[in-house]
C-alpha cells in the first residue's frame, strides 16, 4: 500500500515537472 501511494507520488511529480 505504501509502495503504491509513494510510486503514485512519484509518477505525478514527474509529470507536473515535465
């Protein structure tokens, strides 16, 4: 679950950085 929340997080910051 955590795994998730933190790869989720991850991918949006990626996008709003792009």
């Amino acid at each position: 679950m955590l795994y998730l929340l933190t790869s989720w997080n991850i991918n949006t910051s990626s996008t709003l950085h792009y």
